[in-house]
C-alpha cells in the first residue's frame, strides 16, 4: 500500500505541476480583473508559480524514492537493479545541475540588484539638496532637473525625488508620489520584482515565469498606486501619473494615470 501511495504522490504532483504551469497563466490573464485588483493578483501568481515549483521538486524526490523502493524489491535482478539505481541517480544530478544553473543566474541577478541600489545609495549622498527623516522612510531630495522618484530598500530605507519633480508637481502630488514610493517599501516589491526577475533568468523557455516577471513588474506599481489613492485622493495621485508621464518615456504611466482617474 505504501509503494503505491508513492506511485499515486509522485504522479499527482507531476499533474499538478504541469496543469499549474500551463493552466493558470491562461487562467489568471483572462479579464481585466487583475487591473481592479493587483494585490490579490499578485497573490495568485506568486502561489500558482511558487506551489508549480514546490511540487515539481517534490515529483522528483518522490520519483527517486519510488525509483529505490522497486530497485529494493528487484534486488535479485541484478540488471534490473543497477538500471533502476543508474535512473535514481541521474534524476539527482539533474537535480544538482538544475541548482546549480539555477544558483549561478540567480547571482547574475542578486549582482545586478546590488549594483544598483549602490549607484543609488551613491547619488543620495552625492546628489543631495537636503533630506527629511518621515515616519517609514528618509525624503532626499536630488540636485538635479530630470524627473526622478524611485525607492531605495535597506536597513535605510529612503526615498529619492529630485528638484526638477517637486518644481513640476503640486504638494498634493508630491505627496501622492511619496506614498507611492512608500508603498513599494513597506510591500518589499523591489525584492518581489527581483525574484521574479531571478526565476525569469532561471526558466528562460518557460513562459509562465516570463509572464510573472513582467505582470509582477505591472501590479506592484498599480498596487502602489492604489495606496497613494487611498491616501491623498485618486485626483492628485492620477494628475501626478499624467504630469510624470509627459516627462517620460514609459507608456504605462499614462495608462496608469487613466485607470486611477477611473477608480472609485
């Protein structure tokens, strides 16, 4: 009965690996209810990609073990014992060898992250005017014209905006840029993108991870501006998004600033 609880474990969480990763991206991306609700969003394709991977490492592991359990009973058949053995170590190496791959990307990644929160950690203390220590984050405000406003994560965790921001934009909409990019400290989304920028270099040819990627990259800032919403009004919030939008190259911030004016 155990053998065979293995056998049924091991080939339903392959059907559910397989199903999850095929299935629930179609599933998640139809409607439009992933724009009206970004945070559960982001909760169910961070589950359906984290459950995919627990369960594809747990068929593995339960293949092994199914795969030891008939050489065992099969050990009076030498031939068949050796190739049963040779078959449970080759999915071990590949196993190694996916974390192995896996690791070294992952590092490409972490690297890069590292490098830029330290070209930004290097411009706030180069670039200051002067700064403003807030309730969850300190405000540096950059010597510098362009539109800046990004966040930076860390036992320090500061928000940069630059001069040529604050002159363009009204205080309501600072102040709706400023919990905007408090949102993103508190929801730790810089390391929710960086993960998903790590399983997209991990799984290149699996779409589901680049789908998770890029929509990750999406529903963070629209749950940020959902935050910012909620705290100075969805009129300054949606005017800041219009106003930063014609300064820059990124579409979205118009299709932002749009969806925000239509929000309750």
């Amino acid at each position: 009965m155990h053998g065979i609880g293995v056998e049924e474990g091991t080939t339903l969480t392959l059907l559910y690996a397989g199903s999850v990763t095929v299935c629930a991206p179609v599933l998640l991306k139809q409607g439009a209810w992933w724009m009206a609700r970004p945070r559960l969003a982001l909760w169910c394709w961070w589950g359906a990609f984290l459950s995919g991977v627990v369960a594809t490492v747990s068929a593995a592991l339960l293949g092994i073990m199914l795969l030891d359990r008939h050489r065992l009973e099969r050990s009076h058949d030498v031939a068949s014992s050796i190739g049963l053995e040779a078959a449970a170590w080759g999915i071990i190496l590949l196993i190694v060898g996916a974390l192995a791959v896996t690791a070294g990307r992952a590092e490409l990644v972490l690297f890069a992250g590292r490098d830029r929160r330290r070209d930004l950690a290097t411009l706030a203390s180069t670039r200051a005017l002067w700064s403003q220590q807030r309730e969850r984050f300190e405000l540096v405000v950059l010597d510098t014209d362009l539109d800046v406003a990004c966040s930076l994560p860390g036992r320090r965790p500061r928000v940069l905006i630059s001069r040529g921001l604050l002159a363009t934009l009204s205080d309501a909409e600072v102040e709706a840029v400023l919990c905007h990019e408090e949102a993103h400290l508190v929801g730790r989304h810089n390391e929710l993108a960086r993960l998903a920028e790590i399983g997209a270099a991990c799984f290149p040819w699996l779409p589901a991870s680049r789908d998770l990627r890029r929509l990750t990259s999406l529903l963070v800032e629209l749950a940020a501006d959902d935050h910012a919403r909620r705290c100075v009004g969805r009129d300054a919030t949606a005017s800041a998004l219009a106003k930063m939008a014609g300064g820059s190259a990124k579409p979205t911030l118009e299709l932002r600033a749009e969806r925000t004016a239509r929000r309750p």
